[in-house]
C-alpha cells in the first residue's frame, strides 16, 4: 500500500484483511496517504464481492504461504491478472514443492501457468500474465548477483549463498525471537540446510545452493553473499589476467547482462543494504579473489520492496503494460 | 537531492561541496537518482559562476552555521531567491543571535528581510520571498506540536520542551561521541540549557522554553514531548469536563487549527517517529492531565525532510508558486 | 540469575517458572553459568515443596503484577524472607494501589509490613526485613535523580519526569508494539498521565508529578530527565551567584547526600545508560538553568540491574547482612 | 581494564594513552571501577619509567598494529611478559607478514619467540611465556568453529569462512564508514579477498581461507559462518547415515575435542552473538548439509572480549599460572 499509494496509473479500489477487518488502514499503517488510508479492511468474502461487482482487473496478493493456492482458482474466475506474493506458485514440480513446503499443492496444475516474476531474468513472458508469482527475497538478492556470472558460464559446481535479512522479513507475527529484546545486539543464523527459498534459488540458477540466512538487527535490507567455483574456461582465461583485470571484465560482463535494467545498480564497491532503503534498487557487486580461485557476488536490496511489494508491483506494470518503473521511482532514504 | 530526485517540477542545474569538489553526487549518496547522481560537486567560485551563467533563479543552502551570511549577499544579486537551511537567518534581533551563537552577525540588515519558513504558522509571506530561513528541526517539531495550545490561550508560563532526535541530526561530521560505538545501546541529554534551538522556540511562540534534547539510536526523526501550563481561563473551562471530554475539545482545536494542512497529522495516541520515516509529515498530539494540571503536546517529524530538507522544499514550492506538496507526497516508509 | 551466578555468597537452590517448566535455565537463558543453567524450572507446587522441604532462606519474586499478592502469605510461613520484584507491595495505601492497579489488593494488611527497597534512600529497615518490594526501574531512576533536591528543600510544586526505557523492560510477553519491527528507528511516548509507576515517585518524594515515559529502540538502560521548580529560598540563594557556582553548589549538595554510597555516580556532565550497561551503578547529573529558572536532575541505570534484579540482591545482601556490593561489582560492559 | 576491574589476582598499576596523557581513566570509559578510574594516562615514557622502577611483571600492549614491535625489544628488557593484543605477533614468517601488512617486520628474529594466544588449540606454550601474540577476533571465533572438522580429517580443500562483527571491531577512530548514520540500517561487506585476519585463520588451520567479513548494527559481538568440503573418508563414513546421525557424530566430535574447556559452550542450533556479550566464553554449533555435501559451523564471541582483551587476560592467567578463568567468569549481559 505504501508502494501504490505513490503510484500514477493503479488505484486501489479495495483492501482484505480477516484479522484487521473493519479497522482503517492508517489505523494498522500509521504512514498511509490519505485516499489508501481512509479504506477499511474488508473480509475475503466483502473482498470478493467488490472484486467481482466493479470488475476489479488486477488483484495482490500477500497472504501466508499455502493460503493463496486455495484462494486463485475462484479468483481467476473474477479478475484478470492476480500478483501473488506468497511462495504457492513459485515453484513448477509438484513434487518439488512438496518435498520444500511440507504438504501436497492443492491446485498443481496451475503451477505451470503461473509466471515467475522476476523481470531482470526474463520479463517477456510477463506481459498479460493472469498469475504472477513473486519470487521470495533472498531469492531475488542472490540470483540477480550470481546470474550473469552462471548464466555465461563463467561458473561450475554448487554455490554458497550466505545472506542476511532485516527483521521486517519476519512480518508481524508474535514470536519470542521477534521481540527487539531477542533482536538487537544479536547476530544469528537461522533454518541452515532448510530454508525454503533454497530451492527458489536453485531452481532460477540451475545449480545446487547451500543458504544460510541470518537475522540482522535492522528493520528493512537483505544483502545476499554468494561464493562461486570457477569453470576451466574462465580459470584458463584468468590465468593470465592481474587480479584487476579480472575484476574490470566481470563489471562488463554485469554491465552487458544488466543494460538498460532500470533497478539494477552496479558497483565496484560492495553495496550495502542502506543505499536501497525504501527503493526498488538491487545493488550489486563482483569480484574474482585470484588466489584462492573463488568468485564473490553480493546483491543487495530493500526487503519489502524490490524483495517484496516493490517487486509485484514492478511485475504488475508489466502485466498490465504500464512503465515498468512507474511508481517506483522513489530513490533510497540514504541516511 | 533525495527529495528533489523525486520533484516533478523543480530541475537541479548544478550542486555545490566544497570537500567533495569533483567527486559525482552519486559516489557520496548512493542512493541518488540517475540524474542528480551524475553531477558532479563544484566549488563556490564554479558554482556562482553557473548559477549567473544559466540565471539560475533559486538556490538551496545547506551550510554550516556562520558561512551562508557570508554568501547571501553576493548570492541576492545573481539569483532571485534563496532557501537557507542554516541557522544565519532565523533570529530577527542581531544582539539575540549573538547572546545564542556567540559571534556577532555580518549582515545584520538582512534579518529582517528574511521570513522564517514555516508555512503552518504563517505561509503569506512566503510567496516570491527572496531569502527564506528554513527552522531548526527542534523547533519544527516542538513549535508545531504547541502552537495551537499557546496561540489560543490555553496556557501560561514557560513550557517545558524535552526531545530526542536520530543521529543524523550531527550531520556528518567526524566526533568521538557520533560514533556508531558511542551511540548504540546509549540514550543521554547533551547541550542542557544552552541548545541554540531554544531561542527558536521561544521566538515562534512568544514564551520562555526549557529545551533539553536527547540522542536515540536510530537514524532519523524528532519526537518532542513538551509540557505546558494551564492558563487561568483553561482552568475554568475544564473544571467541570471529564478527561477523555477535555481531550476531546484539545483534539478539535487543533484539527480547526490545521484544517487544511497537507502535512499535519493529528492523532489520539501519541504519534512516533517510525510513521513519518522519510516523508514531509508531521504527526501531533495532546492530552491535559487533569491530575497534575499539565498540558502534554507531542510532535514527531523526520528531522532530515519536515526538520530541513523537507521543509527547504516545501518553503521553495510557496516561494515560486508551486503546489505546496510538490515533490513531497512521498508517505513514510513504514515499517 | 544472571547477577546470582556471580555472587560469592547467595546459593541458587531451586527455580521456578510456569511455561517453562522442564525446561533447563540454559535452553531459556543461554548466557548462564553453569551451575545455575543446569537447573530445571519448577512449577509453583514444586517450588513451594523445594523451600519448605530445604529450609530456603530467602526467595526472590519476579511475578506479574497481583500474583506475589496472591503467593506470599503462604510463603511467608515457609522462608525468612522475600524480595519481591513485582509492584504488589510497593504502596502502602490500598486505596491508592486500587486507584493506580484497577483492582483492589488482596492482602492489605501486608503493605505495612513490606519495606521499600530503595537502600540510598532508607537502608535502615532492610536490616532482617521478611518482605521487600522492590521499586520499579523508574521510580528508580527519577527518584534518586531528584531526591537531594526536594529532600533538602530547594524545590516547590510538582515534578516533570520525561524519562525512557530500553525494549527489554517490557519483557518477553508477545505484543506487536515490542516486536524488533515496530522498535527500531523509532522513540515513541506512552502510558500518558497513566503510567503506574507515577505513584511510586510522588510517594517517594511528596510531590506530584507529571510522569511521561518513551520506548527507545535500545535493550537496556533508562534516563530519567527531570525538571523542577525552586522553592522561595533557593531562589534568593542563587540571584547572587554565577550559573556555575550554583552548579558547583549542587553538585557538592549531591556529593553530600550520597556520600559513601556503592552505586551512585555523581557527574558534572549528562549521563547516558551506555555507562551502567549490565552494572548496578545509578549515574546522576544535576544542574540549575537560571534564565528560565529551572532545575534538571538526570538520572540513568540499566532497567534490568539497578531497575530490577540488580537492586533486588542488593536489597537481599541488606536483609541477610551481607556485604551490600556482594555480587554486584561487575563495571558496566562499554562500549 | 573492564576486564582487569573484577580481576581478583591481577593489580593494575599503571595505565597507558598518548592521546590521552593526564586524563583518568574514568573520564574516557565512564564505566570503570573506582580504582582503575583514579588513575591517569601516562605517555610512553612515563610508562617505561614505572614498569621498570615499580619492577611490573606483565605488560599488557594494545597499540595501532605496527607499532608495538617498535616498543617490544625495549620492554623485553625491563619486564618479564608481555601479553600484545596487536597483530604484530602473530605470523611467523616475515615474508607472510610483509605481504599482509604491507611493511617489512621491525624485529623478525622475536617472531619465532612469540606464542600465539589461542589456548583452546595449545595453552602448552603459554606458561611463563615472555611474548604472547593475541589472536584476532575473526581468526578466534572461525578457527576455534572449524579446528575440530578440520584437525580430525574430516575436511578437504579451501574453506569459506562468511563472518560479521558489530561496530566496537573498528575501534575509536574518526572514519564516515563508523558513523552512526553510516551504521544503523547499514548491513554490508568490506576488504573482500584482502583481509589481514585471512591468514591468521590459514595458519591456524592449515587450509586457505576465502574470508569476506561484514559490519552489523551491533555495538559488540561476532559471529562466523563457515563453509567446508568434506573429505573422502568422511563422505564415505557419512553416506549411510542419516543427517541427525551425522549431526549427532559431530556434536560428540566437538564435545570430545573441547572437552573441559572453561570458554567453549557446544549447542546443537545456531549460536547468535547476544549470549556472549560481555563474556569470555564462544559459543559454537556445527551441522552437516548431507543434500548439498557441506559443513556449516559456526562460532559466536564478544569480539572485545574472547575476540581481544578477554583472551589476553586469559593469556595472562595461563602465562603466570593463576586459574585460566580468574576475572573472567563474567556470564553473557543477556537479553
């Protein structure tokens, strides 16, 4: 909503919410414009009706995983275009999902309509999309690091992706290791070898990923840290490259892979996660460490934004033929 | 140039920085625009030189305290208006700036010409303004949080003003006690009864202030918690009312008091500086203890946009004719 | 537990905790020692059979707010003594405990009988108390800030004590208002004109107070910043003097009243809660503003150990007779 | 000195600071005890003269790295130990030195002399050593999280050693990048590939070290996240077992090899960084990605204290021969 309310050509007809039903939205989002604010929370029920009675065209989704795969196929049924957020429709193999998410996909058919909507890898097959699946955040840091560098072969093997996140990622619910008490001055890993957007990273990569997410002591930001083994290729065209060559052809390369990206930033410096607050940027970065034969890729982006709502609504100006960056133009609140 | 990256109507010809001479605004602040990130900081004699070359008709200044009265007067003859952020021309009697700001004022005459810019108090004279003071951040908060409760009598004596402000509220200047090291985990009161904001706040309301501000560990945003005495006249007015009905007059004198204004929001609960994050609002609220006698006026705003940048901007919009909200619709970024 | 596992004189025998039953000290608390992390939490009937049955001298309380009230006069005819944390027996009037808790007390005639563990103030009863209630952490704060002040006579009228806490004293319970999310980058007030501990520093001192605390996004720590009026006398005592002599009287004024006192820091500059991090020391800063006539006590400790467990044993050490810094000398841990 | 303060064997007799010559101690760490407070800084000289006047048996050195092999052979002379924090020390080789430090070694012949402080890997050297190089932060919490994998044979190859401190690393020197503005929010990586405490983890374990270390909001606290391959034997030892049984072979392996270890805590999840605060101890957990044919361990400590003067104390301890843990029995200032 924070997102959409700067936003020129979307209007936000209506807003759900089961638990917040009847409060207002500035009442749960004190930073609310006015129009957006002024909305009540309607129930799925209330929701669907306004959806169907003022043929509303496009529908977000940001419900908990699981949920959604229950709601699309009746909302298909009522709207054009649904830009899901949650995990339900990320994932093509059923059996894939189930082995990641714990329980059988209730609508796996739908699975291989659904659109993966990360535009920087591919966003053709976005234009006219009825179901858009949002990619997760850690996901979405760390592939747009690491892309150029598997995608043109530069790499073999699995890869490390070691990432952080601020505590948004958590979203709102009440748990003891949300508390600030539990959260400031601490810096932990969390849910090694398992975490579920393993296989999100895998799957647009085509590689074997070990992720390791920690939790950071800061609201927004994800900064992804991704080591990488080099091919024969590219050991043989290194050897004979100073350690600043290497690293001057890996920003073309980036800078060819990513021409004309309109959120894409790259840089020679590691980025940090400060630069994207509140913006739909992904900050990036790359070097090759010669002497231990290891490439590092960082990526770096706003959780909720490029990693989150930014990122849908990014997904919905291209589904809908709007310019990709519009509403979406807000730089990062640097400091 | 964060706000200004995102105004529609407002172009940026050229940016001055004397230690970042050479340097393109995008190597400082990251998080620039395309457009502004790709010029390049000149020094004074360049920028004075572009700003006659392409009549440049208005001019931001960000200087330390003491240098912009020593630009203004050149600076009037080349350019139509000028918006001050500084503290040079906020203070009306040249012998109380000296008693504040221990140096004697080197262009006295133009005090007077100057206007303090806050538009909620008195936005006429903005208009076509040549030199505008932008108020302290301090003051902003604190001054809008009380107006209404001292300019409608509802008070007397010298009013208490104890506030806290983000870090970068000591801009970027290299001190032991701006240190990320001494500032986290720490919450202290610094400049005790000498702040040079007091004098503003004394100024905007008419009345003698005790101003303590504190720093917080968090970046941005200002809450002042200000504290008031009843007036003769209130006391009669609430004798007979119950709290929550003497809350409720407060809550309507202030909505008549800002009715209309785009970035006043007024709420029954104490407002926090998370909801106005980045954006140019400023979120009030009062309360009369009826136990103590005691007026409570709070006031939260980002102390780097409402508390100056903002603010310069909005202040620059009244000047030229401009919507006031031009380039700052932006809402806060929450959470 | 964690002041316990450094005192050289106090055994920790049994402990006891509801939901968390079964569980080991460590797997709540993982920076226990070892002795005192390998204890499994009882429930109340465990606990009660464990003192009983090894003859427990003393027992520390840390229940929510009208439990102690329903647990110590049983308890009372099983051990000595009892250090209770909770506010149950901080008031001696039960009309005003009614008034301040929403309910009425269940054992009135007790609240005589409790002893109010605040040792700078009156170590005297202390001496083989059988109940103790200790103060609340901003009682606390204030109150040792401010009491050589009106306990000598130099001030009139109510008090204002705008004070703030870090996230760690609202405890673990699980409210969205305490997640990580909702604290960082934000300095909020609450509780206005209603917060229970107002009580407890108009009886500790005679005077009313207006009394607002704020949540800063930190773990530990409170400062008190109080603001006071000056009585008749001290005003003619002070029209000759230069603003630092007055300081300089106040400050010996202090230096007096505290003299030989363990855990109070007396400073000519404002404290901050870096410097008691994790120690049982209160750090206080007086001065007097003559333009607006007013006096400013600060007062900081950390919440957890002067404001809670660190005062509990040092109370304890008093009832027992052991030396009163026992256990309590650790420096405070600053950076 | 936090440290040394509740020391119950160790006098502090005099204490040095250039910078901070004449000041006492308590004016630059508010925090300290009374006795350590009262002293004042000496210049370098004076220091000479008491050390040698005042026969000081022990020195402890915490100077800029580079600058105590200038002061070492002198004071070699006129004391009997010297524990130096700094990275002087530490590599045996001169030409390993020059090429991370980027100088020729002032007095190579004293590296063969000197013990490398890390007692949990050989405190045999320790006693009644003359020269004690004390490790650091990064090489104490990643070496001490993969010596047991990797000195058992369970490991091949090159390791990646992902790691973030908070703030305190970077000491007290005026630098942008230590702002707080430039912290809080701020999550990012720096001195990729090139990092001198690279090859003080090399030559720990004998394996080179891709080590990318990171900045967190934090004031203290780091914690490694490390990478490894496994070795032939091991994957054919682990290729029939389950991933808890692996899990449950490594923790036994970890638990036989820090077996009786005063500082070691093992845990079968992910240590974070805020139960080690303020204490000596590191806190290390260890898994097996049996999917993806990784090791991920994982070690947590106070980067001030078992990362710098808390293991120097240790040193201490073991050099003179009091018990290994005296004055550092400190639990974790935890939440």
């Amino acid at each position: 909503m924070r997102v959409l309310s700067g936003h020129p050509d979307f209007e936000v007809v209506a807003v759900g919410g089961r638990s917040a039903k009847g409060m207002k939205v500035r009442d749960l989002y004190p930073a609310s414009s006015s129009a957006i604010g002024e909305l009540a929370f309607l129930d799925t029920v209330e929701l669907m009706e306004v959806i169907k009675s003022e043929s509303v065209p496009l529908v977000f989704l940001a419900l908990p995983h699981g949920e959604s795969q229950r709601l699309v196929p009746e909302l298909l049924e009522i709207t054009s275009h649904i830009i899901d957020l949650a995990a339900d429709f990320r994932i093509k193999d059923p059996a894939q999902y189930e082995y990641w998410y714990g329980h059988r996909h209730s609508c796996p058919k739908l699975l291989d309509q659904a659109v993966y909507g990360l535009p920087e890898l591919d966003r053709s097959l976005l234009k006219g999309a009825r179901l858009v699946a949002v990619p997760g955040c850690y996901p979405t840091a760390s592939t747009l690091a690491m892309a150029p560098l598997i995608k043109s072969g530069y790499t073999k093997g699995k890869v490390v992706v070691d990432a952080a996140s601020g505590v948004s990622g958590a979203g709102r619910s009440l748990r003891l290791e949300s508390l600030a008490m539990s959260v400031m001055e601490e810096y932990r890993a969390y849910s090694l070898r398992t975490h579920r957007h393993t296989v999100e990273i895998e799957n647009n990569l085509g590689v074997k990923a070990v992720f390791t997410p920690h939790l950071v002591p800061m609201k927004r930001g994800i900064l992804a840290t991704c080591y990488l083994e080099p091919s024969g290729s590219s050991l043989k065209e290194f050897s004979g490259m100073s350690q600043d060559d290497i690293d001057g052809r890996l920003l073309e390369l980036y800078e060819s892979f990513y021409d004309l990206e309109p959120f894409v930033k790259l840089s020679s410096t590691p980025p940090g996660t400060a630069s994207v607050y509140g913006s739909n940027n992904v900050s990036i970065s790359v070097t090759y460490d010669k002497r231990t034969e290891t490439f590092i890729a960082l990526g770096a982006i706003d959780n909720l934004t490029k990693g989150a709502a930014g990122q849908g609504v990014q997904c919905a100006n291209l589904v809908v033929g709007f310019a990709e960056d519009s509403g979406l133009t807000q730089v990062g609140v640097w400091p």
